[in-house]
C-alpha cells in the first residue's frame, strides 16, 4: 500500500512538471481562443451577422479550432477567415504540443530520469546513496531488506547493478553527484543519511561536504581506504568513516540506520564488528531476555546501560526494555540483521 501511495504521489508530481514543461503552447493557444473570440464578436456585429455574447464568440473560435461547426457558415469573408485559420493555429500550437504530452505521461520510460527524481521527491527522512559498484549494490540489498527508503545517484548506467536496484523499486538517479542539482534530485534537504560508496576518497569527501551544506543535519556515512584520514573526518566532521571492505556492506547499512558500528576485525577467520545501539520501543525484542537475543541472533550483548548505570556483560535473564542501550558484537550479517528488527 505504502509503495503504490507513493508511486500515485510520483506520478501527480510527474505531471506537475509535464504541465509546466507544455505551460507556453497552452497558454498561448488560450490567448489566442480568448482574443480571437473577442475579434470574432467585434467582427460579427460589424459585419452584421452579430452572435448572442461573448462568451459565444470564443465557443465558435474555439470549435473552430477543433473543425467543429457550431453555427451556420457565416456569409462575411472576414468571418469566414476564422474559420479557416483556427484549425491551424490548434494544430501548430496546440495538437503537437499535446501530443507529445500525452506521449511522455503515458511512457514515462522515456523520460526515466525525471521519473526517478518524481519518485525520490515523495520521500522523507530516507537515505540517500552515491556509488553503485559491488559495495554499493550490496549495501542497497542490505537497507532494502531492512525496510529502509533508499535513493541512489549513479553516474554509469551501464553497469548490471543500476537496473537491478531499479527493479528493487528504488529510484536510481543517472548524474554526477558532485552536482548539486544531482543531490537536490534524490531529495537530500529531507534525507536522513548520506552514504558515500564510491573507490575515490576525494570524490567522496566532495560530496559529503556538498550534502551537508545542502542539508546540515544529515548524517554522513563515507567510504575511506585511508585509517587515519577516517579518523580525521570522524573528529572534525561528525562523519561516519568506515573501511570499504566486501563484509562492510552490512556494517555501512547499519550505520546508515543510525547504529554507531566499527569496521569488521577478523578473529580466527570469522569477520566481527562492535556495535552501539538504543531499543527502540517498536523493537522485536524488547521485553526479550539477554539470553535469548544472544541464542537466537547469535551475537553477544557486551554492555547493558540502563537508568545511567552500566552492567558489563549484562545476566542473560535480564529483559531488555526500550530505551536501554546496548553493546553487541557480532558478524556484519547478525548485526544487521538485529538493527533491522530494532526499527
């Protein structure tokens, strides 16, 4: 229900901006109906074949726009005239211009672009994602399977991912995100979180600057292959700098939902992040025990805080309320997966 709402927003804001793309032809067939129907009277009363009002006159220009005849056939050339030239002037000004109207409102493939954005428009507080290779691609898997509202901007079209997320339903935008205008296309002023996935760090910083004067209270969540560069953005800007390894695509989506999440360390082989999160009150586990969020995401809760006051590790009978914060490790995948169902 919620998706074909949107799609119905998408597609009135769509031919909001058709209409106004076509706004001259229609305006400048309705001054030429309107000030030909006032010619048309004028004419008539001197010509001594006068028509009941004015309102009248413009009706006879106006069908006769459309090759319909509302009267009989006037006798004065000059009337006649009217006539003659107003199939011309509907078809020069207007015909064509409503055919290609209608042409475009009916196949808005042709104009994939501009219903890309007409979709993004509807959305609020989503995120926003920029650099759709394998990392991002995997992250999108990630914050659609979460439930999350996810807007991308991708420059390459080519590439298999771009009609793979489209067929997500999510609104992949084809520009250069240095832009601004390419920002502003994916709705940034009403967006939540950015996330910056492509391989160049500049680009990327770029970008995040960019957003965050579009929007100064957006999250960043960027891709970085230099540590201390990371650590640099996180202590100045409040960016969410993270290593762009394959299993980091979990960690970026949960980071991107708001979890304060580390990069995957590798113990004895198996990849592993530390997290920090608040239950929410709409959580699926909150009244949950410790011990069976441990069994059934199988992860371990490393620190409980509740009322100001910290358990570290928490009894496995304690019940986790709402507003209780937590400490989790776990696999990218687990720690996903358990930030999904706190939202």
């Amino acid at each position: 229900m919620k998706a074909r709402w949107r799609k119905w927003r998408a597609g009135w804001r769509d031919t909001l901006i058709l209409l106004r793309e076509f706004r001259l032809p229609l305006i400048m067939f309705t001054a030429v109906v309107f000030g030909g129907g006032l010619a048309y009277r004028d004419v008539a009363v001197w010509a001594g074949e006068p028509v009941q009002s004015t309102g009248e006159a413009v009706f006879i220009v106006l069908s006769a726009a459309f090759l319909q005849v509302v009267r009989d056939f006037p006798k004065n050339v000059f009337l006649q005239i009217f006539h003659f030239v107003m199939p011309l002037v509907g078809v020069i000004i207007l015909a064509q211009g409503l055919a290609d109207f209608g042409g475009l409102l009916f196949n808005r493939r042709a104009r994939s672009k501009e219903w890309e954005m007409a979709v993004a428009s509807t959305m609020k507080n989503h995120i926003v994602l920029v650099g759709l290779g394998h990392l991002g691609y995997r992250i999108v898997q990630q914050l659609h399977d979460m439930g999350r509202e996810v807007a991308v901007i991708e420059q390459n079209p080519s590439i298999d991912s771009f009609r793979a997320v489209q067929a997500m339903g999510v609104p992949v935008i084809q520009d250069d995100a240095t832009r601004a205008i390419a920002l502003e296309a994916a709705n940034i002023k009403d967006a939540h979180t950015i996330i910056l996935a492509s391989q160049n760090d500049a680009m990327n910083l770029q970008i995040a600057l960019k957003a965050r004067g579009l929007n100064p209270t957006i999250d960043v969540v960027i891709r970085i292959f230099d540590e201390d560069f990371a650590h640099a953005l996180h202590d100045q800007f409040g960016f969410k700098a993270l290593s762009a390894t394959e299993m980091a695509a979990p960690v970026f989506a949960a980071a991107a939902a708001g979890t304060d999440v580390t990069n995957p360390i590798s113990i004895e082989g198996q990849q592993l992040s530390l997290a920090r999160l608040q239950v929410f009150p709409s959580a699926k586990f909150a009244g949950k025990t410790v011990g069976y969020i441990e069994n059934h995401y199988r992860l371990h809760i490393i620190l409980l805080r509740r009322d100001g006051e910290s358990e570290m590790p928490p009894a496995d009978t304690h019940l986790l309320k709402p507003g209780d914060t937590l400490a989790v490790m776990g696999s990218p995948g687990q720690l996903a997966k358990f930030v999904q169902d706190n939202h």
